[in-house]
C-alpha cells in the first residue's frame, strides 16, 4: 500500500512538472505577445497595418514572417528594399527593427530610427509571429 501511495505521489509530481513545463512557454510567449501588441500599436501602427492589403505609409505586415522583402503587390517599395534579397525571419526582422539602414540601405523608413531594446524587439516579433500562426 505504501510503494502504491509513493508511486501515486511520484506520478502525479512529474504529471505537475510536465505540465508546468508545458503551460509556462505558452504562458511566457503570451505575455511577450501582449507586451509587443504595445509596442506595435504605439511604435509601427502609425504607418503599418497588419490586416492583408491594408497598406499605409510604410507595407502591411500581415504573414511578414517568411515572406520575401519589397515583394507585395500594390506597395511602392524603395529600390533598396525591393532589391534586398532577403526573406523575413527573426533574426532578420529583429536586426531591421533595431536598426533599418543597416540591414536595408536606402530604405524609406525615416524618421524611424530602431528599437534599441533587445528584449521588446523580441515582443515585437513574438507578436508577429503570433499573428502569422492564428490565421
């Protein structure tokens, strides 16, 4: 009855850790997406929208990630971005966030200067991604 008790307690701790282990990413990555949902409303949605065909000043990021830079129809790219021969990941996205004219030269991104903070350019994306994987 013991050994049956002490199995019983084992089993459910390791069913508590794993589950923890599952919620807490998801938990983390939700958090991360509301904070870059912040930053995206009050540093990107002056002249982005996310919603497909919605294009502003600057393109809309809808599905950004994996698509080719300067490749929408019906957006007026800069030469620069056009020609970029790039395709929009994380770790792309992330240097372009932080700093535009060192990724694309010549892009049309002015004024806008770069998100200096590793971590809420991460929100950001999170963000982003979150929306690439709803839909």
């Amino acid at each position: 009855m013991v050994i049956l008790r002490n199995l019983m307690l084992r089993t459910t701790f390791v069913l508590t850790c794993i589950t923890f282990l599952i919620v807490l990413p998801a938990s983390s990555m939700s958090q991360d997406a509301d904070a870059g949902k912040l930053t995206f409303n009050n540093a990107c949605r002056t002249c982005h929208s996310l919603k497909e065909g919605d294009n502003r000043l600057g393109p809309n990021l809808y599905k950004v990630l994996g698509r080719k830079a300067g490749s929408l129809p019906n957006y007026g790219y800069s030469s620069a971005m056009k020609n970029a021969d790039l395709i929009w990941d994380r770790t792309k996205l992330d240097r372009f966030i932080e700093n535009p004219d060192a990724v694309v030269p010549g892009n049309n991104m002015k004024p806008y200067g770069g998100l200096a903070s590793a971590d809420v350019r991460a929100e950001v994306i999170v963000f982003l991604e979150s929306l690439t994987t709803a839909q």
